[in-house]
C-alpha cells in the first residue's frame, strides 16, 4: 500500500494506492503534535508500506520560533554578519523597516582563516575549542552552527571544531556541509536555519518512524522544498531542506500531470484558506529558485520559485486610511473562521462573498459534512456594505475583484516578470478554493486554458506520492569564460563527477537504483562584474553560453554576447523515478446531467446556471457557457462566455480563448 500524506492548518490530506484504486480522505489536523493526526488517519489502513509525507513543521517551527536553542562558531571578528545583513530594504520607503531577529543569541568566535584561495593560514587549537565548548554546554545549548570564512573551500577548519562538539554530544551543522557556496551572510543564514531545525526535525521524524513502523512501513520518504522526496533518514541529518516541504507538493503534481496530458506550460494556482501559492511548470520543469527566504530569512538552498499572497477563503475584507476596500492578508482562519461558518466569526470573508455569488452549495460544502449558514453570512455582508457606503451586489463583487487583483500580481511575478508570456501557458487550479477563482484570473490575464485536476483538494498530497527522489550538490568555483574556452575547465567536468559519485553513495543508502536515476548537471553565470548569476543548464560550454545569454535577454531585456562571462557555482541534480501511480480514467457512462439550476452573480450579471456533480461528467463531455461543477474536495467556477470539457482522466479543462 502506497500512502501519501500532507499536512495542513485544518485537515491533513492522505492519499493511498493498493495497486489499482487510489483512493482519498481528510482528518482534523493537531498543530500541536502534528503526528498524532497521521496516526489517527493510519488507523484507517491495514499497512503502509510505502509512505510519503509533507509537512509545514520546519516552516512553523521558524515563524514560531520554537526550535533549538542554538550557539554560532564563526571566525574571530566575524560573529556579526548575521545582525548587518545586506543593505537591500524589503520594503524601500518604510521608515519603521526593521530586519528580522536572528535565531541565534550566542555568538562564539575561533581564532582560525582559510584564505580566499582554499589556503588554511591558520588552524583552530583544541586548547582553544574546548572552552568554547565548555561554555556552550554550561548554558544549556544543545546545538551548534559553525560557519567559517572560506570553508566551502576548504572544510578542514570546521571539520576540526565539528568533531570535537560531536564528541561532547552537541548536534553540530557545518557551512561546508550545508552549503558549500560562497556569500557568507547567506551561508551562515542557511547554516543557522539548519541547527535550529535539527534537533526539532529528528524528535519528529523519529516519532513518525514508531508509528509507521506499526503499520509495516518499508520506505519513508519526507518532502523537500526543491520539489523531490528523500528517505526520512537523509533529513535528518540536513532539515533545512524541509522548510518548504508543504507547497512543493503541488507544483510537483502539476509537473506530473503536465506529462501525462502533454501540455509543456503549467502556471500552478493553489488557493486555500488563508494563501494562495503560485508556481511554474516550464518544458515539463519545476522552476526552482537557490534564493529563497523565511520570515525575512534568507534560505540559499534549491527551493522550488513559489509566490505567496494573503488570499485565501478565509481572508477578512476591510477599508484601508484611505477608503479603499482591501482583502487580506489576514484570516479569519479555521476559527472562527469565516461567517458562514456559524463559529462565531463576525468579519466578512472571501468564503463568504463566493457563497453568496452561488459559487458554493451551502449544503454541500466538504461534500455535505459541513452545512454553510448563507442567512448569516448575507446580514453580515450587508452590516459591512452599509459600513462603506456601498450596496449588497457591490461589496461582494468588490471582494471578489480586489482577491482576484492581488493575486493576479503573484501570478504576473512567477511569470511576466520572468519574461514569460501567459499566453503560452495553462493555469492549473487546486486547493480548496483554487477553482472557484481560476477561470477569472485566466480571464484578466490572457491565459488560454484552466485545468482543474483529479482531487484538487488533495492535489498537493498527491504530488508528494508521485514526486522523485532527488538529491541536490553544489559547489562555489569562480572560473572565467573566454570565447567559448575556461580557465581550468576540466574542473567543471572533474566537480560534476565528483557529485555523481556521492550521488551514487547515497543512493546506494537509501536502497535506491542508481542506474536508473537522471543526472542534471547544470552551472550559475554571470557576465564579470555583475553580482548576481543565472543558472543553464550544462552539457558543453558552448551549449551553456548561448542558454545564459538567451536567459539574460529574456530576464532582463538584453544580452551582452561580445562581453566575457564567469562561471561562479557548480550543480549536479540527480533524479530517481518511483511508482506513479496515474488518476483513474473518468467513466465514459456517467449521466453529465445537472443536479440542478441555481442562481449565479456573475461579473455579468446574474444568470440561470447548470450546477453539475463532478462525478456524473463523464470522459470528453462538454458545455457551453456558464457552469459550476461540485466536487466533495471543491468547487470549479465556469464564467458565462466560456466553455469547458472533460479529459480522459476527469480532468476539468476551461477553454477560455
């Protein structure tokens, strides 16, 4: 039995395959102790062989600041890296900007220097290690970060101090393990992120191992932030790749989908309750970023490129200083969650505003285990509308367009920004709520096609259990590019080796198939004198200095062929496939026959819409015009003026142009 599960703020999704069937259920998250939800959930299975999991515990173990207390180890006259930072301003004109507090209070200092070479100049004595260690024990720390200048040079110094920590029983993460690159405040930054997840990550994944080990479980594998799975055991030894676990599940599904339905261009739109997440699917390829970013942050590992907005169902209307209506980004959350809920919530929501359009059946919300109170939400809609001087029709049409407009600008910087046209692209919609907004966005953005997938409220689960194992390396060389021709090229060729090697080593660990597996060699440029690289990928330097200047030329508007360029990082991504279980087939018999004709406000006006049951559309049905289709997960919303179809695999696709 394969069983795939993610874990959200209200419900943790689960998604199993015996073989033939797939089969879908929700239970009530426990944010306290998020294991005990996926135990309750086993409870449901005989065994689980094959287990996949996705969760948001290291991203909530940072914006909470529960993890560990930690000590940082770092070259003498060097510990205040992490407090200075970067000059650049998140937000320019701010005059109360303030930067994020560092996780770590404890800031130790060796005298030790590897030079801008790899040279070691000096080496760390034991007799000045050891009180440094004495020390941090004395004051209850029980793990260390350790971030050397020029350490992705050269380990040996951090090697030195690692091992010694280690010896005295202290989880210890290193510069040159974690991030063998050059920039040390992001270095140390990510270095730091990694010892205060450990000791968090491995109780947890430690927990998660005795109660799967109950159910017969053979191979655990937990989600990554670059959009792969590894063996539960490999995180822990480096939990930073974990911060971004959730999200990544269903841009990873999209990537899947898009194979199977052979559409190259996916933009990947997940809206929920209190967010929507949106991502790309470029030639069939995750678009991932090594510069990302938690709580202000800085994250420099390869994390799949998603954009986040305080959109979601749950996201609370209000007027700003200046009389403008505003949506988010703050949410009323699962409690009291919004209006219609009857928990007690009193500030209109999106939720709201789409139940009283007729977006959403009151009586079969979450396929009926949930009843929605429309009455409520409409007094509280309307107590809102006599607040901003507005009418009834126009504050919830107002709601729906502001939403709408925030996050059509998240889509436009995962796309336009980047110098792709949405026009070559599909919008994939899933998530709670994704559906139900998906055709208007597409709509203001030119995009020609909506898909909305096979269980899009469990899309991201989904994706988890169908994602590849994937290992990432890299490594910080400065190599100068002349006329096709680099300085010490057999390096590139040498590094690239070096990592299928250990590749190949861990693999072989976690009893995966090495000579299966793809390898993606690929390298950071730049034009000299620029401070900021593009990745290509690599299979000659001719081949990689013609992709660079294309890429430059679509980012940036231009491309300098005549000017010299620089190689500055080396990357091996090495891919191992897994079984993938497909969506099952629609059923060509179904009836495709409304359950009922429901009043709908549209932007255009209000219409006699067909309500149909996701279930009775059977494989390449089609209609014209103005639709909603119900599923127990969620709810797809078909504009007037647009008509949508079913694919073989139940797949709903909008045509929206």
């Amino acid at each position: 039995m394969h069983i795939s599960t993610d874990i959200g703020g209200t419900f943790t999704d689960f998604v199993m395959f015996d073989g033939e069937k797939i089969k879908t259920f929700k239970v009530p998250s426990t944010p306290q102790k998020p294991e005990l939800a996926i135990e309750k959930g086993l409870e449901r299975v005989s065994t689980a062989t094959f287990f996949s999991h996705g969760t948001t515990l290291a991203t909530n173990a940072v914006l909470e600041r529960k993890g560990a207390r930690i000590g940082l180890i770092t070259t003498k006259g060097f510990a205040d890296i992490l407090k200075i930072g970067r000059q650049k301003r998140s937000h320019l004109y701010k005059l109360d900007s303030t930067r994020p507090k560092p996780l770590v209070d404890n800031y130790f200092e060796i005298s030790e220097r590897i030079s801008s070479k790899g040279e070691i100049i000096k080496s760390p004595t034991k007799e000045e290690i050891q009180p440094v260690v004495e020390r941090i024990k004395s004051m209850g720390i029980n793990s260390a970060a350790i971030c050397f200048l020029f350490s992705f040079l050269n380990p040996e110094n951090e090697k030195i101090v690692r091992d010694m920590l280690l010896k005295n029983g202290l989880s210890v993460s290193c510069s040159s393990e974690v991030l063998p690159e050059f920039r040390e405040y992001e270095r140390m930054s990510t270095t730091v992120l990694d010892a205060y997840l450990k000791r968090v990550v491995e109780g947890y994944i430690t927990n998660m191992e005795a109660i799967l080990a109950k159910k017969g479980t053979e191979q655990f594998f937990v989600m990554q932030s670059s959009g792969g799975v590894v063996k539960a055991g490999v995180m822990k030894k480096k939990p930073v790749n974990m911060l971004l676990s959730g999200p990544a599940g269903g841009v990873a599904a999209s990537k899947f989908l898009s194979e199977l339905i052979g559409i190259h261009n996916l933009i990947t739109f997940d809206m929920g309750g209190t967010s929507a997440d949106v991502s790309t699917v470029v030639n069939r390829n995750l678009s991932w970023t090594s510069e990302g970013s938690i709580d202000g942050l800085p994250i420099k590992m390869p994390v799949v490129d998603i954009v986040t907005v305080g959109a979601g169902g749950g996201s609370i209307a209000w007027l700003d200083e200046g009389g403008a209506l505003r949506v988010g980004p703050e949410s009323a959350g699962a409690f009291p969650g919004p209006i219609c809920y009857g928990l007690g919530g009193k500030d209109v929501t999106v939720t709201d505003c789409d139940l009283l359009c007729g977006f959403i059946n009151p009586n079969y919300f979450l396929g009926g285990e949930m009843v929605l109170d429309a009455e409520k939400a409409k007094r509280g809609v309307e107590e809102f509308a006599n607040e901003i001087g507005m009418s009834y029709e126009d504050t919830i049409l107002g709601v729906w367009r502001v939403v709408n407009s925030n996050m059509n600008k998240a889509i436009r910087v995962v796309s336009v920004e980047k110098g792709l046209d949405t026009r070559d692209f599909s919008l994939i919609a899933f998530g709670g709520a994704g559906p139900v907004h998906a055709a208007a966005l597409a709509q203001e953005l030119s995009i020609p096609k909506v898909i909305v997938p096979y269980t899009p409220g469990v899309f991201s689960a989904y994706g988890i259990m169908v994602s590849d194992v994937q290992l990432d390396y890299s490594r910080t060389k400065i190599l100068k590019v002349k006329g096709g021709e680099v300085e010490a090229e057999e390096f590139v060729k040498e590094t690239i080796e070096d990592f299928a090697a250990e590749a190949e080593r861990e693999l072989a660990e976690q009893d995966i198939d090495f000579a299966g597996a793809m390898l993606v060699p690929s390298l950071d440029m730049r034009y000299v004198g620029q401070s900021y690289e593009i990745n290509v990928d690599f299979k000659t330097l001719e081949d990689a200095r013609e992709s660079f200047h294309e890429s430059h030329r679509r980012l940036y508007g231009y491309s300098m062929s005549s000017e010299d360029m620089e190689i500055v990082n080396i990357r091996l991504r090495a891919i191992a496939s897994r079984v993938k279980p497909e969506p099952p087939k629609a059923e060509i018999e179904a009836k495709g026959k409304p359950v009922e004709h429901r009043e709908v406000l549209f932007e255009e006006g209000r219409e006699k819409t067909p309500v149909f049951r996701r279930e009775d559309l059977p494989a390449y049905f089609e209609h014209e015009g103005a639709a909603i289709i119900e599923a127990k997960d969620s709810t797809a919303v078909v504009p007037p003026g647009i008509s949508f179809s079913v694919d073989e695999y139940g797949d709903i696709v909008m045509h929206i142009v």
